[in-house]
C-alpha cells in the first residue's frame, strides 16, 4: 500500500480550529510539529540532552503532516484547502510520495553497524564482518545505549584506551553495551544497575548475546541494591548519565571504587565539564584523560 505526505504549514493561534476542521482528513496518520513553548519549557527544566536544531524552528507556526493513501491523497489535500479557506486560515500545502517501504523491517536501517575505538557494534540482525575489531551485539526494546549517539562512542573510546581488569559497576547501564564491552575486554565480573526494568532486561539479554551472561549481573537500581554492593568493590566503576546525575552521585561512585581504580563518565556537555572537573576535584578524584566530539565529553578519573 503506498503512501502520500501532506504537508500543512499554519500560524500557530489556528491551530485549534483547523485541527478541528481537518479531524475527518487523519485516519492514516497525522503528526503535528509545534514548538510555541520550546523556549519556555528550556528556561524551566534544566536539559542535558537537546538537539540544537530545534531551536531553529519559528514558534510562531506549525507544520501538520498527513499521511493519506495514493488514491486519498487529492481529496485530502483538497479538503485541507477548503478548510484553510473556510477559517480564513493562511495555510502553506505541499503534498509529496512517500517510497514504498516495507516498515517491518526498514527501522533496522537506524541502527548500522557503528566502529568505536577497539569495539564494533553491531545489531542482533546484522552478521559482523571479519574484523580486528571486538564486535559487540547489542539489541534494545527501547533501552539507551544502542552504540549510535557521539557520547556513547565516547565511552566506548575511553575503555579502549584502558587496560581493564577486575569487577565493574556500570551505573545507568541501558542497554548493557559498555559493561559487556569492558567483559569482552578482559574484566572479570560486571553489575549494570538501571532505574528502569525494560533495561535490566535488555541487558541481561545482550550479555547472553555476547556469550558473558555468566560474568554480568543486571539489577534494577533501588536502595536495597544499593546498599548491597561492595563498597571499594570495583576496578571500573562507569556511569553514562547525564551531568546532574554524576554531580549527584559521586560521593556514592567514589566510594564503590576501589582504591586506585578508574571511574568513567560520560554524557557530559561541555558547558558543565568545568563543573564537574570542580566536584571530582572536591572529592579527590583526580581527571586522567579526556574523550571529546562535538558538545560532549567524557571523562576518566583515578581514586587515589
């Protein structure tokens, strides 16, 4: 069956209105792009994570696509005029074909295979190539941590660059991908701990992917799990969060380490490396290197 895109560009005060109009028009689909209070929400909740590009976006409009059938798509568009012209609505039409796409399948093509330092990373459908490269088979029901972000690569890098040893404590763990990375590097043992139980699934699943189920232990982060690790248990001790997150947290990574073990972080911006810098310094956790793409940073420390 294929497909059209409509594309319906309106001022945002007619939003409403002309969505009541059209409601008769959406049966296959309609997706409405509205940035009106982007700015206002930004200025209240403090984001880590934002794709500039949004910001780029004019507020004062937004963009409703349609997805009628080939043989819908005249009449769609056509009545999506009417309705303009009824409301006395300025509205900019444009109608395209969309590829016939088998959907089943095509969402595999946002998940190549991704080369990060020693590691190639690849999806569960995807044979890896004969390589040098360690590969590691990552899958995730909607788990962070699929190897495709800059950040993620980040910290990929930086246990390439590391002799790894020993027990690791992966907080935030998301899909598992860099607590399998450092058992397929030589570690001993590993703990992911996430707040959400479809990661520590996925995790466990992709050790087993990975052939390192026995060495890696998934746990959903409460304060009983907690309180239950070791404390200087751990030779690596990994959190891929965010900012807020590691600043909160450090007292507790720090004690988890075990003395002159590494502690690396990652999902840092650089507008809050000099913060964090500050607060590793507090706690005498000494910065050893530095991974840096784009607006992101990683770090990697030394408890000594």
């Amino acid at each position: 069956m294929n497909y059209q895109e409509i594309r319906i560009r309106i001022p945002a005060e007619s939003r409403e209105s002309y969505l009541e109009a059209i409601a008769p028009l959406c049966g296959s689909g309609i997706y409405v792009e509205d940035y009106t209070d982007l700015e206002r929400d930004l200025l209240q909740v403090r984001f880590d994570y934002i794709d500039d590009a949004l910001l780029a976006n004019d507020p004062r409009f937004v963009t409703i696509h349609l997805y009628p059938e080939d043989t819908d798509a005249e009449m769609v568009s056509r009545e999506a005029r009417t309705a303009a012209s009824a409301l006395g609505v300025p509205a900019e039409i444009v109608r395209n074909a969309l590829p016939e796409t088998d959907w089943s399948v095509s969402w595999r093509d946002q998940y190549p295979p991704v080369k990060a330092g020693r590691y190639l990373i690849v999806p569960p459908w995807t044979e890896p190539d004969t390589t040098d490269l360690i590969p590691v088979v990552i899958g995730s029901s909607g788990s962070y941590g699929t190897g495709q972000s800059p950040n993620t690569k980040l910290c990929l890098e930086a246990l390439s660059a590391m002799e790894i040893r020993g027990s690791v404590l992966d907080l935030g763990a998301g899909t598992g991908i860099l607590a399998i990375a450092a058992l397929l590097s030589g570690a001993d043992h590993a703990t992911g701990l996430d707040i959400e139980q479809d990661a520590v699934a996925d995790a466990v699943g992709n050790a087993a992917r990975n052939g390192v189920d026995k060495r890696y232990t998934s746990l959903l982060r409460t304060k009983e799990t907690e309180t239950a690790l070791p404390d200087g248990g751990y030779d690596l001790v990994i959190c891929h969060i965010t900012a807020d997150v590691i600043l909160k947290d450090l007292p507790f990574l720090k004690r988890k380490t075990a003395q002159g073990g590494i502690l690396l972080l990652g999902g840092i911006r650089t507008d809050r490396e000099a913060e964090v810098a500050s607060a590793l310094d507090r706690l005498q956790l000494k910065v050893r290197s530095v991974f840096r793409e784009a607006e992101w940073v990683t770090l990697v420390c030394e408890k000594r």
